[in-house]
C-alpha cells in the first residue's frame, strides 16, 4: 500500500506553501542554500576573466593598431595588385613589386632629405656667427644697448641649462636607440601584415566568407569592395593634392632662390597631405628654416604662402577633389578626424577619412531617401525669383489669382 502523499501546510491566505518555503521552514539550523556556492564560484570566474580579457587588450593594443594599419594600407595597394594580377602576374609577386616600388619611393626622399639637412646643418653652424651678429647689431641699434656676441656666446656655452641638457642627452642615447629600433619593428610588423593581406586577398576574404551564410557573404564582399574603393579613392585625392601642393611650393622657392627646391616641394607636399592635423606646420617650418639661411625675409614670405595656400586648399581644392573620390563632406571629414585623433590618436586621424567614406557608403544602400518638396527654406532659394521687376512681380500674383 503506497504511503499517502504529504500534503503542505497551508500559509496565511490558504494558499499551499511552496516546496522551497517549505524547505526554508523545516531547517531553522539557518544553512546555506545549495545554490549560493555555485553561484559565488560562477561570479568570480566572470570577474577573473574580464580582469584577464581587460589585461590582454590592453598589452595588445599596439599589435592590434598595427594590423589595422596594415589593413588599410593593403586596401590602398590592392587595386594596383589586382591589375597586375589581371595581366597575368602571380598575386605574391604583383604585390612585392608594389611594395618593392613603394621602399625605394620612400629610401629615396629620406635620402634626399637626409643630405639636404646635412648640408644646411653644416651652413647654418659656419654662418651662425654671421646671423648673431646681425641681430646682436639690430638689438643694439633698436634699444641701445651694448650687448657683444662674444660675450652672448661665452654665456650660452657656459650656461648651466646648455651643460645639463648634454648630460641628458648623453644620457637617453640608449633610450633614443630603443625608441629606433621599436619604430623599425613596428614598420617591419605593418608591412609584413600589410603584404600578406594584400598576396591573399581572396583567400582572406574565402575564409572569411566561409563561416557566413550566402546573404551575409553577400554583404561582407560588398562592403570590401566599398573599403577598397573608398581607401583607393582617398589615397589618390591625397597623391593628387600633395602633387599640386609641390608644385605650388616648388614655384615659390625657386622664384625666391631657395636651395633643394625640389626636395622642398616633395616634402610640403607629402608631409602636409599624409600627416593629418599637424602636418601642414611640420612641412611648412623646414622651407621657413632653409630661406631664413639665404634671407630672414624669404622666411616671412614662406609662411604667407603656406598659409594663403592652406585657406585655398580647404576652401576650394578639397571639396572639389575629395567629392569626386571620397564622396564626403569637409566638416565631416574634418570631426571624423577629430574623433579618430580622440579614439586611436594619430593611427584614428590617418585612417578616420577613408573609414568614415565606408561606413557612409555602406550604410548609405540601407536608408530610403525620399524626394524632397520644393521649398525655398529647403532648396536654399529666396522667395523672391531674381531678376524680377517689381511690375513683372505683381502681374505673376494678378495671374496666379486669376
């Protein structure tokens, strides 16, 4: 005969407790739930492995910006390897030409620049007396005083600050070589990523593909394809503007008798294209440095170029040439800089343009646009037709009322 079934006492309202009120009841020796234990261990399992997700991100965070530079770079190359590699050239050897074309591009400038540097240092140490003395002479004749370049010089070479800043300098030569060798690792790191990405390409994107379902694939190859348009685009707008830059500095400098002329402009044009935010005042301060050797006043005349220029640049050549490649507007343009700078620093500023170009581009095949009604405050028309008489107005109004 099977035991009769226990029934549960009833709580205040009538209602039968509940098994685990229940069981809370008939143990007063306050134990543990069996649930707490496990729910504790579960917890700190989480805590350990955000801590340990949160350390490894942080100690890769310098690979990490590298691969992401090295991704953009190779969408850069990637047209110009897929056209040789349409003519029949195998994509590992199309793309070394590429980079093979791209170092001896950059050897070269540094070399050129290196040497030109050089001599200008050498000129500027054997005629620093010269300029000393011409503004030791224009201090006197200006304030009356007496001041002597002798005595200027004896007092800088003897000069406490001067004493201590080459004891630091000789000092940090160790830590300067580690910060060279750190910087080569780095170029070595993006350009060995940046090559592989580039030599398999289809490869990358196959594997890519292949854990994707078809409408996803659908999506991610287009969206690749947009990033190396987008990418290509804005590289070429940069080339482009950077060579008319040159020019425009080359033409100055020679007609103001500069040395290194040439080498001048490809280092305006570069630096001020390629080096977001600061670049135009890193590449504008070394032409001001080599014609205040050859006249004080060529310098002042260099700095109102560079800057009349850069008002044209951004007013009138920029919008005209990156809305043809890039498709994006300057104040776009301009914050997507501004936040890239915020986020990744000077890695986000250099890849901000061509990212945001993307993701517009991209999100731009999913939002429906409508046509919009034509109203003046919309169309940017005044309500008043131009070239209208007053009489020719109010015969229209006549007729519209008819």
């Amino acid at each position: 005969m099977a035991p009769a079934e226990e029934t549960l006492p009833p709580d205040a309202d009538g209602v039968p407790a509940a098994p685990e009120a229940a069981a809370r009841e008939a143990r007063p020796d306050g134990r543990m739930p069996r649930w707490l234990p496990r729910a504790m261990v579960l917890a700190l399992a989480l805590v350990a492995c955000f801590r340990l997700a949160t350390w490894a991100f942080d100690q890769l965070t310098g690979l990490l910006l590298n691969i992401l530079i090295a991704f953009f770079l190779a969408l850069a190359v990637e047209p110009a390897v897929d056209r040789m590699a349409a003519r029949g050239v195998r994509r590992g050897l199309a793309t070394g030409l590429v980079f093979l074309g791209i170092l001896i591009g950059v050897a070269g400038f540094f070399t050129l620049l290196g040497s030109m540097l050089a001599d200008q240092i050498v000129t500027m140490v054997e005629e620093f007396p010269k300029y000393l003395d011409q503004v030791v002479s224009w201090i006197n004749e200006t304030f009356h005083t007496e001041l002597s370049r002798v005595e200027i010089q004896d007092s800088l070479l003897h000069s406490e600050w001067l004493q201590s800043y080459v004891k630091n300098s000789a000092n940090n030569v160790l830590d300067v070589s580690a910060q060279v060798l750190g910087g080569l690792f780095k170029v070595l790191t993006v350009t060995l990523f940046a090559f592989y990405f580039a030599a398999d390409g289809p490869r990358l994107r196959r594997a890519l593909c292949s854990v994707l379902p078809p409408s996803r694939q659908t999506e991610v190859l287009r969206a690749w394809e947009i990033a190396v348009a987008k990418t290509g685009g804005y590289i070429y707008s940069r080339g482009l503007m950077a060579l008319i830059s040159g020019i425009a500095h080359y033409v100055l400098l020679e007609w103001l008798g500069v040395p290194y002329a040439p080498a001048l402009a490809v280092w305006v044009g570069l630096i001020s294209q390629f080096i977001p935010t600061i670049g135009t005042y890193l590449a504008g301060a070394l032409p001001m440095l080599i014609a205040f050797t050859v006249n004080p006043w060529y310098a002042l005349w260099v700095l109102v170029f560079v800057v009349v220029y850069q008002q044209f640049e951004n007013y009138l050549l920029q919008p005209r040439i990156t809305a043809r490649t890039v498709d994006i507007h300057p104040a776009v343009s301009f914050g997507s800089v501004i936040a890239g700078t915020a986020l990744l620093g000077a890695v986000g500023a250099l890849i901000a343009i061509p990212a945001t170009a993307t993701l517009q581009a991209f999100l731009g095949a999913y939002i429906k646009r409508y046509d919009v009604t034509d109203d003046p405050r919309v169309q940017g028309r005044t309500r008043r037709r131009r070239g209208m008489s007053a009489l020719a107005r109010a015969r229209d109004a006549l007729k519209r009322r008819g």
